[in-house]
C-alpha cells in the first residue's frame, strides 16, 4: 500500500507537513484528519482512489506539524487561515476537500468563510464544530483556565516501546484496528533518550478556554454554497451530532457506512468514503 509522498509547507514561518497520495495530474483533494490523529489516517482510503490527487495535512500541533506559539491557544477557526494558505500555496482556486470529525468542522468553517474557494466537500462523522451555550460560557472559560494553569509545565509520560504506544492508541477514546493504529503512530511519535513521547502538542488536550455559540455556528453552514456529502457510520457518534444543523446546508446528501467513529480508517467505510470522492472525478 502506498505510504504517500512527504509534502512541507510555509505557513507564516511555520512548518505544516503532510502527505501526497494518488495521481499527481488527478483531482486535488484536500484531506483533514481528526483531533489528535494525523496526514496518515487517510492511507486506507488513498488506496481505494482513482484519477485522485490526495493532499492530506498533518494540522497544526499534530503529526510532522510544528507547534503553535506557547502564548497561542488552539481554536478550530485558525486552522481556517491555515488551510487557506496551503490551497494559495498549491495555486488551487477552488478546493475540493474531504474531513474527518475536527477536519469536518475545519472544512465547513473555511467553506462558509470562503464559499467561492471550496468546490465540494465530504465530511466524515463530523458537521460543524462544538459549541458553548452562551449562559455556561463564564463557568467554562474559568474552569479552561484554572486546567490551563494547573497543567503548566507538565511533563508527558513516556512509553517504554512502539508496541505499548500502538496499544495505548487502539484502545483509545475512539479506537481504531491495530493497523491503523500503526500507521498513526508511525507519524505522530518521536524517540528521547528517555522514551517515546507523542509528537502532538500537549495543548492540544487542554480545555476549550473560548467556543462559538450554536447561531454562529449556523451562519457559517447557511453560508456554505458547495455541495454535501456527510458520511455517518452505522456505529459512529451520530447521536453526539447536533443533526438539527443538516437542514441548514443547501445541497446534502446524507450516506451511512460500515464502522464506527474512525470508519475511514476501517475496510468498508475507507470503500464507501473513496466512491464518493471517485465520484467527483467522473
């Protein structure tokens, strides 16, 4: 199976990193992976494309990826900036882009902020990003902060080997096979003298100090023109959605797959994922 071609770019002086998969004279698609996942959760569904070129990005914080400022929290809306500079630095004017769970609500907040630059877009397990009810917001940005302060200058634990780390991974929040859980580790780890530590900014995990409201989240998807495919497993977190947000979009079409939160990740739903983007070449 193909491993991808390493991609870097220069984001503000940063490093963002990624993988190339497929045709390189195929459609661009831009792939945005999931909340601590990486460029190399898209492989199985890279393998299944025809007439495709895979551009799947390591997010900032997260695989070959540098780090964000100390200073600079992590809020979904500047991955926006992000991916915005990437399709100017590919000369791509319209985009077509497939995201999986955080990637998901990436690709809508761009596409409502931009509708002209986003040419279709396949969201996987995922719609728009989570919210604060603006009545709990004091309470939850004092409880972010006070987490924030108490977890300055921690330091992670290490694993003793890869093995323990691939473990640790299948049996995470939302596991995944132990093959896909190799594929991540392969690129979101990095060996020290004393052991092997995630190469994900551990900010990463820290609380949401500031999230949007549910309006705000609803004009960015009344002003998403492209149109829609969402993809649901038959095992996913599609009760954990806010499914009242699908009939804001203008053109979806609603599929359901095989597997469970990281169905992509997963024989038939990376099959049902990669028809659809087939489609887009046909």
């Amino acid at each position: 199976m193909e491993t991808g071609k390493e991609l870097r770019f220069d984001i503000d002086g940063r490093l963002m990193a990624g993988l190339e998969f497929g045709d390189p004279d195929g459609l661009p698609v831009v792939a945005l992976h999931g909340w601590l996942d990486n460029a190399a959760s898209w492989r199985l569904v890279a393998a299944q494309l025809k007439g495709v070129r895979l551009i799947a990005l390591d997010l900032m914080g997260h695989g070959f990826s540098d780090h964000r400022p100390d200073s600079m929290p992590y809020y979904i809306w500047d991955n926006v900036s992000d991916v915005l500079a990437v399709l100017d630095e590919l000369a791509l004017d319209q985009a077509h882009i497939v995201g999986h769970s955080m990637g998901a609500s990436i690709a809508t907040l761009l596409a409502g902020c931009y509708p002209t630059r986003v040419q279709r877009l396949c969201l996987v397990e995922g719609i728009a990003p989570l919210v604060y009810s603006p009545e709990t917001l004091p309470e939850l940005m004092a409880q972010a902060i006070d987490k924030r302060r108490r977890m300055q200058g921690r330091r992670l634990r290490p694993y003793a080997d890869l093995e323990a780390v691939v473990q640790a991974r299948v049996k995470g929040r939302w596991p995944v096979t132990e093959q896909a859980a190799r594929w991540l580790v392969e690129r979101g780890v990095v060996q020290k003298s004393d052991g092997i530590f995630w190469r994900n900014d551990p900010a990463l995990v820290q609380p949401s100090i500031l999230r949007m409201s549910e309006d705000q989240v609803g004009a960015f998807i009344d002003a998403v023109t492209a149109p829609v495919q969402l993809v649901l497993g038959d095992e996913g977190i599609g009760e954990g959605l806010v499914l009242s947000r699908l009939a804001r979009f203008h053109q979806l079409e609603q599929h359901t797959a095989v597997g469970s939160h990281h169905l992509h990740l997963q024989d038939e739903g990376a099959i049902r994922v990669a028809e659809l983007l087939n489609q887009w070449v046909e």
